[in-house]
C-alpha cells in the first residue's frame, strides 16, 4: 500500500482522469496501426494521404489487413542481430562511470557511458538495402514484439523490481502504459532504458537514416542534395546526443518517466517509423535544391542542433561546476532551490535562469522542432506526411514542458514560482522590457500635457539649494523610523508572500540594501533608486503644510486644459 500511495504522488497526472484514460486508450490503440499507414503510405501510395484514404475507403477493415505486412524469420533475424549487436556494445565497451540524479526515493543509479559508432561493422553483417526492403515487415515484428517486452516489464514491476523507485497504481492501463520501475536492470548493469532509449531507439535512427541514402542511390543510380541534406542533418543531431547521453540521464526521459509502453515502446517503434519518416520519403520522391539553398538548409539546421546542444552543455557544466563556472562569459543567475524526498530529506538543487535558461524556461526546444523542419524541408511541399514528425515534436515538447512545470511546481514549491516569476515564459521567449514611467510609454514619445509640463522623469524633480536642509533633516528623520520600526520590505509585505528574493533591512544613511545573489545588478539598482525615491518623496511631502497641498492641487489642475471649468478648492 506504501508503494501504491508514493507512486500516486510521484506521477500525479497533469490532466483530468477522463481525458488522461481516453489519451492512454488512444495512444494504445492507434499507434501501432498508424506506423503501418504510415509506411504504406512512404512506400507504396506515393506519399499521398488521399490515395490511403481512398483505399481504406473502399475496402475497409479487409483492406488495411491486407495491407499489414506479417512479421517474417528474414525480419525477426534482422532485428534480433541488431538487437544483440547493441546490447554486446552496452555491455562489454570500458566507459566512464557517470551518476545519475537522486531519485525521490534517495536512489542514485550509476550508469557507464561508452557509446560507440560502429555501423560499419553492422552493414557488413547484412545488405543496408535489405532492410529497406522489408521495413514494413520489420515495422510488424518490432510491433507485436515490443508489446510483448513491455508485458515483460509489467510482470517484472510486479515480481521483481530493480529498485525502490518502483510501484504500483493499482491501474492496469496506468501502469502498462506509464511502467512501474523507473530504473529497470537485467542483473546488475544491463539498464534497460539506457538500451531501449539510446541503444536501440537513438542509434536505429542513424542506421535508417543511412540506409534511406543507400538506397536512394541503389535506385537512382545518385543520391539527391535533399537527401543529403536530410541525411546530414539526422547524423549530426544523433551523434550529438550521443555526445551529450549523459547529461540525456539526467533528463525527464530516464530521471522521471518510467519503463513502460510510453517511453520503452515508443522509443523501440516509434522512433525508427516516424522520426526516421522523412528519409523515408525521400528515397522515392528525390528532390533537386539547387547548392544555393541545399547549403542554405544545411547551414540552418546545423546551426539550430548546435545551439540546442549548447542549451543542454549550459545546464549540464552549470551542475557539475555547482553554480560556479561562467555562463556567456559572466558568473551564472541562479536559484538556490531545496526540497524534500520521500523520505523526508531534504536536498538542495540550483535552477540556472541566465545564458539560453535566462530566454525562457523550455528555449532548448525551439531549435529542436527547428532543427526538426530543416531536415524535413527538404522534401519540399508536394505531400503532407513528411511533416507529421514535426507537428508530432512540436505538440510533444509543449505537453512535456507542462508536464515538467507541474512536476517542479510540486517539488520546488515557492522556488519554483520565482523561478517563473523570472522566466515568465514555457517555451519562447519571455517579455523582457525595463520599467519606465507611464508617461514615457507613449508611441511617439513621452506625453506631452498643456500649460506647464509635469515632471515624468521618475518623479525626482531639481532639488533647489534653498531647500537642502531642510531635504536633508527630513531625509534622516525618516530613515530613523524605518531604523526604529523595521524595514519598508517588512512592514508592507504580506503575511502569506514567500517570495524568497525579499531585500535586507536597510541600515543608516547611505547604505544601500544587501540583496540576494538571484537579482540581476539591473534588478538590484532599479529597487536601490525606487527606495532613495521613496525616501525623499516621503521627506518632501512630510515638509509641507495643509495649505501648501492645496495650492499643489490647484496648480495641477490648472496645468490641465480640460479641468479649467473646475472650482478652485478653498483652504477650509
């Protein structure tokens, strides 16, 4: 019952229970059928949604039937080589020991990374085009046999979990869906995720995108710039994340999502039909650019994995440095931010709000569904489908950055709202504007009033030498009963406000307030000026008499056309 309740509370789902059940019951049900329309549609249907449809149409339920292609021992013996292949390279390859996350738990899992390249040697086991040949016979076989390793994963929550990051719903379709362990193993170092999500699912994308090039050669006798381009950009997004795995285990993927049909069957099926899909169109739909604009897409999308992987390096030498480094040449905008595991310790965790994680709080995916389009935008725009992907990463990568909103929401608490306060957009980029007066937030200009201009700048007017004395007692009577009777910050805050960025007292004439490290020197002097203002303000109003306002009142009011009409206000 224990492990029931915590997991409840670890994967408290973002939306309501209806719409989360009919989302799993969806996902479940139509997307194995929909790699196979997607590949029937790539290879045979020229690409054309319409002519699918039109056939489904007219034959129906014994139509798409025909159409799905059964699984065969040349398939099986396909995936099973590359399977073992991937698996031998996870396990037996030396590589440096790298920590994961601490889980809510207290559970540290320990990982090796030793990722190599070594397609060569697997292209020279088998014909790269054969697997062109039978793609949607091995579509087929990775469908059924991917369902059943996830029942695989089901049963093992159940009997034999890896770890104390590992429970139960008491929800069949949740638990099959979101999985029950968060680090699954076979034995002590065979980390299942690590195979599923980078081994088998990252590296068949490389694999794919390479035989789509192959292949397109074998039938044309020359590869065409949009293939190339596309190609290119697929190996270089995926040698970067290899590069980069891992700071990938430290990500939602691995430190969050459990081992189910969610991530294990999606990165087993998902990725090689549907990320690899515009390759997959171009083998039989080649596409001439031209040098101009093939350099000109390929100089894009390079540019937007780069800064994607740059987003990504930021954060990861952020926390190994601990918030010490340098971030665009400058000491990093931090937040020192703590929370609580399930076991009732409490840990301290830094959340990095300058360089990329300054622009927003989710700006590493805008290169990424850019990224996306510069590899697809070489098919051009004849079809639809070889766009799905990025319409697929872009609703994808919103629904996960409200996911991990809500999931630090609960685990930061009031850290995480400054945090918010500070990047106040999800995934573009935030509004960032310096405060000014109203009148000076004109179009144009600032506003300009007849009779005698008003003072916007600030509101600080000239002090006169006659009047310095007198500025300066009341200056120092002031600061006396703020000494006397707490800060400003203190007396008008709000017993319920837990924002942790509130100012020191201020002490003796002078000084300026000591703030906390998060505040940018423009934050820092903007409050330090409002503060000094504040004070004379109060010193100057404090100084004059009853009859004194009046006469400020009328003046005012003179100095405005349309108030002319108005009586004067007597002293009575």
């Amino acid at each position: 019952m224990g492990k029931q309740s915590k997991w409840k509370s670890e994967s408290e789902t973002v939306h309501s229970a209806l719409v989360t059940y009919f989302s799993m019951i969806s996902l479940l049900t139509l997307c194995p059928p929909f790699v196979i329309l997607l590949w029937y549609t790539m290879t045979v249907a020229d690409g054309s949604v319409s002519q699918t449809w039109d056939y489904l149409t007219q034959n129906g339920l014994k139509g798409f039937l025909h159409i799905w292609p059964k699984p065969t021992a040349l398939s099986c013996k396909i995936i099973a080589i590359y399977a073992v292949y991937e698996a031998a390279l996870q396990l037996l390859l030396p590589g440096q020991i790298v920590y994961g996350p601490i889980s809510p738990t207290g559970h540290r899992p320990v990982y090796k990374a030793n990722v190599t390249f070594r397609l060569t040697q697997l292209f020279g086991i088998f014909n790269p085009t054969i697997v062109y040949d039978h793609l949607g016979e091995i579509y087929s076989a990775l469908i059924f046999g991917s369902f059943v390793f996830c029942i695989f994963l089901y049963i093992k929550g159940h009997l034999a979990p890896s770890s104390t990051d590992s429970g139960s719903s008491g929800n069949f379709i949740i638990d099959f869906y979101w999985g029950m362990d968060l680090y699954p193993r076979i034995g002590k170092y065979f980390d299942i995720k690590v195979f599923t999500n980078c081994r088998f699912g990252m590296m068949s994308w490389a694999v794919l995108a390479l035989t789509y090039c192959i292949k397109q050669y074998e039938e044309n006798g020359k590869v065409a710039d949009s293939m190339l381009v596309n190609t290119t950009l697929m190996l270089v997004y995926v040698t970067k994340f290899f590069w980069w795995e891992a700071g990938y285990w430290n990500t939602m993927d691995i430190a969050h999502d459990r081992a189910g049909f969610y991530i294990c069957w999606g990165c087993l099926v998902w990725v090689p039909s549907v990320y690899t899909s515009p390759g997959m169109y171009l083998v039989n739909h080649p596409v001439n650019l031209g040098t101009q604009l093939a350099l000109s897409i390929l100089v894009a999308g390079i540019l937007c994995i780069y800064i994607n992987y740059d987003c990504d390096r930021q954060r990861q030498e952020f926390r190994r440095t601990n918030g010490k480094g340098t971030v665009w040449g400058k000491p990093p905008s931090k937040i020192e931010a703590s929370y609580t595991t399930t076991a009732g310790e409490t840990k301290r965790s830094l959340l990095l709000t300058s360089g990329w994680w300054g622009l927003s709080r989710h700006f590493h995916y805008v290169p990424e569904i850019l990224a996306a389009f510069f590899w697809t935008v070489p098919a051009l725009f004849n079809h639809f489908l070889p766009y799905f992907y990025v319409i697929f990463l872009t609703i994808l990568l919103f629904d996960r950055a409200k996911r991990d909103d809500d999931r630090c929401r609960s685990k930061y608490g009031k850290y995480w709202k400054l945090y918010c306060d500070k990047n106040h957009s999800r995934n573009i980029l935030k509004n960032d504007y310096r405060q000014m007066s109203a009148y000076e937030n004109v179009v144009g200009g600032k506003l300009k009033l007849k009779g005698k201009a008003l003072d916007v700048a600030g509101g600080v007017k000239k002090k006169k030498k006659k009047n310095k004395r007198n500025n300066d007692q009341f200056l120092q009577v002031a600061e006396d009963e703020i000494s006397a009777g707490g800060s400003k910050e203190e007396a008008g805050k709000d017993g319920n406000d837990e924002d942790i960025n509130d100012v020191s007292k201020l002490s003796g004439k002078g000084k300026t307030a000591h703030y906390d490290d998060h505040l940018t020197p423009a934050e820092r002097r903007y409050i330090e000026q409002r503060e000094q203002l504040d004070v004379h303000r109060l010193a100057k109003i404090s100084n004059k008499s009853h009859r004194d306002r009046i006469q400020d009142f009328n003046q005012y009011l003179a100095n405005m056309s349309e108030h002319y009409d108005i009586p004067k206000v007597g002293p009575g």
